[in-house]
C-alpha cells in the first residue's frame, strides 16, 4: 500500500478516518476537561495558555476534519483522511531523519491491544537501521490513579515498545497490558535514563502520555491520536509536539498494518 489513494481506501473502510467509532459526545466531554486543565485530558502537557472549548474545538476542525458546529453534540465523529496521510507523511519524514541520523528512540502506548503491532513494527525497522531502541526502567514499578482508585502497573517493554502491564500477567505480548493515558510512564523512562546517565531519546513514538509527556519535557515526540486526544493538538500548535496524526486508535490491530508499511515506504525504510 505504497499509493495514497489505496491508503486513502484503506483508512475509510477500516474505519480509521471518514465516519469512525469515537463518539462525538466523548470527544466534546474531552475538550471540555481540556479547556478546565483537568489533567485526565492533559496527558502531561501543560498549556502555555488558556484554550476555551470553543478554540479547541476549532482547533480540532483544522486538524482532524471533525465539525466544528457547536450545536453538532452526538453522533459518530469524523476525521478527513486527506488530513491523516498529510500527517502520515510528516510522521515518516520525522522517522526517517531518526534512521537517518542513527538517533536513539524511544517507542511507548498506551494503547497495547491495538497499537502494540504499529509501533513494533517501527521499532524492528528503526533498530535495523542502527537506531538505538531504547529499554529503560524495565519491569518498575509505576503507581497510577485510574477510575478504580490507586493501581500498581509494571512497565515492560514488548517487541521494543514500552507499555503497562499488570503485575504477575504472563502469556501473549498484550495479555494484561493496560490502556493509559497517563505521562508517569514516559517519566519514569526518561527519569532512569538520565539517572543511568545513559542516552536520552531523539524522537519519542507514541500516544496518550507518552507524547505529551516527553514533548512537554522538551524531548521531539511524535504520535497517533484520536479525536477524544485535544492535548496532542495542542501540543502540535504550541510547538511541543512534531506530529499528530489523527486517526481512530481503537480499531483492529491489524488495521494499523498498512498504515506502518506506509510510514515506511515514505521513510525509505521498506525492506
């Protein structure tokens, strides 16, 4: 799937953009907790300023397609997909200047059951073209607030790619792998590394947190988002995140295939 109108194909069959599952209500409730600075939307960015709902949403309209009639409140949401593979192609470009310049990266999700074969993929690429894939704090320990009240996660990383897992969980890669929005992680990681005194990351591939907490800390970020994730916008307007690329992150894992094969096309890092 080298061609842009196959992808482009791919991406509304697949759901990926077009009409997608994400519920126009969720995605209001998001811009709204945004705009509160709740930080269960925030994903550790911290806005250099106030965005009202209004702006967000506006925002949103720019980069995503969705609509941005306030009056617009329930529905399935939309993502234009000419906007996607625009975005696709600034995150190859990014990813190939990485292979390029043999930099360090770190790749993270907080979304294992989908996204774990997306980045993976990336990961094995990376490495094969002398790319560091970075591995620190592997196996600590991680405290998390979630809806159910205080949880301790174990980080590991599968394939390459960090993820959350729950404690004493064995058996396939994403077996007990815990869907996060949350920047501890990226923290943690980036925490061990500086302690360790080992490399920092050039490029942090991911989602969620993983983004918006390296980006805020002033490391290069790239990531896939949906439209219920303002913060990655956000983030991409005020300059602390490269690229987000807006897609529904919640679909089948193998529909993420053809998008990888793509990046990597694009990235001169097809095999």
């Amino acid at each position: 799937m080298s061609g842009t109108g196959a992808l482009r194909a791919h991406l509304i069959e697949a759901r990926l953009a077009g009409t997608i599952a994400t519920p126009r209500e969720k995605s209001l409730g998001r811009y709204r907790l945004f705009a509160a600075r709740d930080p269960r939307a925030l994903l550790g960015l911290e806005p250099e300023r106030d965005w009202s709902v209004g702006e967000v949403l506006r925002l949103m309209g720019r980069e995503c397609g969705v609509s941005v009639d306030p009056a617009h409140t329930s529905g399935p949401d939309e993502i234009d997909p000419d906007r996607t593979i625009a975005a696709l192609d600034r995150f190859a470009e990014r990813v190939g200047e990485a292979a390029g310049q043999r930099a360090p990266v770190l790749i993270g999700t907080g979304h294992p059951h989908r996204l774990l074969e997306f980045y993976a993929v990336l990961a094995d690429a990376l490495s094969s073209a002398g790319c560091t894939v970075l591995t620190p704090a592997y196996g600590s320990s991680i405290d998390m607030t979630t809806r159910f009240g205080l949880r301790t996660y174990t980080l590991e990383y599968v394939r390459g790619v960090a993820m959350m897992r729950e404690p004493g969980v064995r058996g396939a890669p994403d077996v007990g792998g815990v869907h996060t929005h949350s920047p501890l992680p990226v923290r943690t990681v980036l925490g061990a590394a500086a302690d360790a005194m080992g490399p920092l990351p050039g490029l942090v591939i991911g989602d969620h947190g993983w983004v918006c907490g390296a980006g805020q800390l002033g490391i290069e970020a790239i990531g896939l988002a949906d439209t219920d994730d303002p913060a990655l916008f956000v983030g991409q307007a005020e300059g602390r995140v490269s690229v987000a690329v807006p897609l529904d992150d919640a679909v089948r894992s193998v529909s993420y295939l053809p998008l990888v094969r793509y990046v990597l096309n694009q990235a001169y890092l097809s095999r």
